[in-house]
C-alpha cells in the first residue's frame, strides 16, 4: 500500500518536472518569448511552493492555504499551455493575471495612493517585451481603465464592502511593497539587456556565418570557373585533333571522285566527313563563345550575293523532293552595289544553319529565303527564312534556342541532327548585335527571322570581340 502511494507521488512529481522543463521551438522569437514567460512562471511556482510551506509551518492548515494551492494549479496549467505550444496565448494571459493582481492588491491596499499601483508599469513593460505592439496597445488601454476602476472603487467607498481582506496601511507594508517592485523592475531590466546581449551575439553569429559562406561560394566559384576553362580547353584541343585527320579523309575522297572515281562508299565517306566537320566546326565555336574568343571578322558585303549563295548551297538538299526554294529581295537590298558591314562568314553560317533546318523539316511546299530592310528599325535589314514544314508547338518554342535541345517527337528522330544549330545561331547573332526568333504554327511551318545591323553596334563588348577586317 505504501509503496504504490510512494509510486503515485514519484508519477505526480515526474509530471510536475515535465511541465517546469523549457520547451524547444525552432522559430527564434517564439524560443525568446516562451523562455521569458517560462522562467516567470516557474520562478511564480517555487514563491507560491516556499509560501505554502511557510504559511503550513507557521499556522498548520488554514483556509489561506486553499487559495494559494489554486495559484500553483493555475501556474502548473499555463506551463502546460505553453508547452502545448500556446505561446502568445500563454503570455498573454500571465501579463492579464499580473494585470489583476496588482489592481486588486492596489484596491486592498490604499487605494488609488497604493504604491502597488505603480506596478502597473511593470504589466506594460511585460506586454511590450513579450507580445505584437498592436496588444500592447490593447494591455495598455486595460491599464488605464483599471486604474480608473481603482479610482472609482476608492472615491465611492466600495472597498469597504468588496469581500477580499484589507491589508493594514503601514510603513512596513509600504517597505515590501518597494522592495518588490525594485525587485520586479530589476528582474525587467535583466531581461531587456539579456535579450539585447543575445541578439547582438545572434548578429555577430550570423554574420560570421554569411561570411563563412561568400568564402565557400567564392572557392566554389573558383574551382567552377577553372573546371570551365578545363573544358573549353578540352573541346578546343579535341576538336583540333580530329579535324586534321577528317580533313585528311575529306581531301582524298575528294580527289579521289574529282578523279572519275564512282563508288556509292566514296560518297558515303565523303558527305559522311563532311557532315561530321560541320558537327565539330560547331562545338568548336560553340566553345568560343563561351569562353569569350570568339572574335568576329567585319567587312562590307552584298547581303544580296549572300542570300544567293547560302541559297545555292542548300539546293542539292531539296533538289529530289520537289520543294520549290525561293529567294525574295526588298527595296534597296535588291541593288547589287547595296552593301552593309559585319561578319559575312558568320552571316552565312547562321542563314546555312536556318536553310539546313528548314530543308531537313519540310516535305512539301516551298521555302522562302527574303531579304529586307527593317519597317520598324531603319538601320536593320531582315534575313527571314520560312517554309511549310512540320512546325514547332507554342510550349517548346523557346527552348529550340538551347543548346542540344530538340523538339521530342519521332520525327525530329528521324530526320537527325545535333540541336545545336539553334543555340550557336542565336549566340553568334547576340554577338553581332543581332536578334534571331521564331513565329511557327505546328503542323503548318515556321518562320525565323535575324533581324541584323546593317553596321556593327559600338559597344564595348562588341569591340573587344571584333577582329580587324581580313584584307
Ligand atoms: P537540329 O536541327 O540539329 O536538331 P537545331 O538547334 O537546329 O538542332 O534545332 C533544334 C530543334 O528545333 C530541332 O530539332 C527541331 O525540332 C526544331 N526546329 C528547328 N528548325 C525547325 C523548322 N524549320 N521546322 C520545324 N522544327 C524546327
């Protein structure tokens, strides 16, 4: 019998530790409150515990007794709540709970001349350390109705009837009093610096740590733009390395069908060396630019004998499929002696690249290559390049622009390609100024257009990637 009481009493005192011990939140602010409101009512718990046991050793069980038990129940229910994880609520209830129990002294004790009055400031000071500024204002307007309360209970006499005992007016009581509120007000104060030393180290803290990481991510940086140049290296060299012995394989077949030579393989060798030196000029300048070596070779040219030739070189592409090929020259670009200034190679390789593709999409119909000078910006001309192909959806209609990016349907498949083409075209126009896009409608064609500076821009970028005109 004895011992399962001694057990019931070790349960009840576990549970009791429980409550009492700090919760943990990982929102800092909601750490800092409920710590603040955790100490005051444990501290509020041990008083009331060391007064009853006094007040039990001075006049055995009194009925004083019942009242301060129904305070430590209470205290031991807010510490629940609070680990519940009812922060606010819980302090807002304690700053109320001290709200009345000051007032109610203040009534019991002098009225509105009580100098337990004063401790109305600790109530406001609580608010302010530990809820939103909007309640305070709230606590503070319930302060000031309290002392008016106070006020009114005094002048009208109602003290005298209320059924709470009144405590003698002596110099004594008057000594507790200041000394507790002295106590109470140092115990604020504590609090305010030690919150304010806190979060000076929390500062300092975070901000070692924000270093910490610029230096992490700098490294990081580092050894990413060492990997990249690593890389570019890598593709510059590799593509050097096979381009000697493709041009090697290119050159005889060449001169082996110049020579009368008709086998079916020495085509096949031939278009297929030429087709993978194409693929490797591409990666090699894709390289470049990235990198930024890619320099450009400025000259005066006739857009009009470019048109045509990049015409003329992508005629044996459709020469079998009956696709009709059409070259449309605008206003002042149909003059022979018209002429503009850029990158005529780089020009030629983005229309090769635009007719490739078009020829490589389309099975019927026509495309068109027109040439024009700009409505809207006069000092552009306009290279648009439209055919009656497969088309493009609206959703992947920027991302052909990326490199290796292809629309994935069975019949991209089957026609081949690298997806590269796109993205070096688009990168080679940005560096001359010049903008490439694309209107298409699926199923019914494409048509994308460069809209190209007739002279180069004067940009500083520019400049430093221009290479002086080849003679
Ligand atoms: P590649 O043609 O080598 O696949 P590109 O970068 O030139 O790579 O093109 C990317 C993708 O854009 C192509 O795979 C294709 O799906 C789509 N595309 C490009 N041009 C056309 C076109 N004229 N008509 C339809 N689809 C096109």
């Amino acid at each position: 019998m004895k011992s399962v009481r001694s057990a019931d009493a070790g349960n009840v005192a576990h549970s009791v530790q429980r409550v009492l011990r700090a919760p943990a939140y990982a929102d800092q602010e909601r750490q800092r409150v409920a710590g603040i409101v955790g100490n005051m009512l444990r501290v509020l718990f041990v008083v009331i515990c060391v007064t009853l046991v006094v007040q039990f050793a001075i006049s055995g069980l009194a009925s004083g007794m019942f009242g301060l038990v129904a305070s430590a129940a209470w205290v031991l229910g807010l510490l629940t709540l609070l680990r519940r994880g009812y922060v606010q609520a819980t302090a807002l209830l304690l700053i109320l709970n001290l709200m009345l129990l000051v007032n109610v002294s203040s009534i019991g004790y002098g009225g509105i001349q009580s100098p337990t009055v004063s401790a109305n400031l600790l109530v406001i000071l609580m608010a302010i350390m530990l809820i939103p500024p909007r309640r305070v204002l709230i606590v503070a307007i319930l302060v000031i109705a309290c002392l008016v309360a106070v006020y009114w209970i005094d002048v009208s006499g109602l003290d005298q009837t209320l059924p709470f005992p009144q405590t003698p007016n002596t110099p004594e009581m008057a000594l507790m009093t200041h000394i507790a509120h002295l106590l109470g007000a140092g115990y604020f104060l504590y609090l305010a610096v030690n919150g304010l030393t806190q979060a000076i180290h929390r500062a300092r803290a975070e901000e070692r740590r924000a270093n910490e990481l610029l230096e992490q991510a700098q490294a990081a940086r580092s050894v990413a733009e060492q990997a990249h140049q690593a890389k570019v290296q890598f593709l510059a060299n590799m593509s050097h390395e096979l381009r000697t012995p493709l041009n090697a394989v290119i050159g005889y077949s060449e001169m082996l069908l110049e020579d009368g030579e008709t086998h079916d393989e020495l085509q096949r060798i031939h278009g297929a060396g030429t087709h993978l030196l194409g693929l490797i000029s591409d990666i090699l300048d894709l390289s470049k630019i990235e990198s930024g070596r890619m320099l450009l070779d400025i000259q005066e040219f006739s857009p009009k004998q470019l048109a045509e030739q990049a015409l003329a070189d992508v005629h044996d592409l459709v020469d079998q499929t009956g696709i009709e090929l059409r070259l449309e020259l605008v206003g002042e670009v149909s003059d022979d002696a018209f002429t503009i200034l850029a990158d005529r190679l780089r020009v030629h390789q983005i229309l090769r690249n635009l007719l490739d593709n078009a020829a490589k999409f389309t099975d019927r119909g026509y495309i068109d290559l027109i040439v024009r000078p700009d409505e809207e910006t006069s000092g552009h001309l306009v290279f648009c390049v439209r055919d009656t192909g497969i088309g493009i959806a609206t959703d992947v209609m920027r991302r052909i622009f990326e490199p290796f990016y292809q629309v994935d349907g069975s019949s991209t498949r089957l026609r081949g390609g690298t997806g590269l083409g796109l993205g070096l075209s688009r990168a080679l126009a940005e560096m001359m100024g010049a903008k490439l896009s694309v209107v298409s409608r699926l199923g019914e064609g494409s048509a994308f257009s460069l809209y190209l500076p007739k002279t180069p821009p004067l940009t500083s970028e520019t400049d430093s990637a221009v290479a002086p005109a080849s003679e």
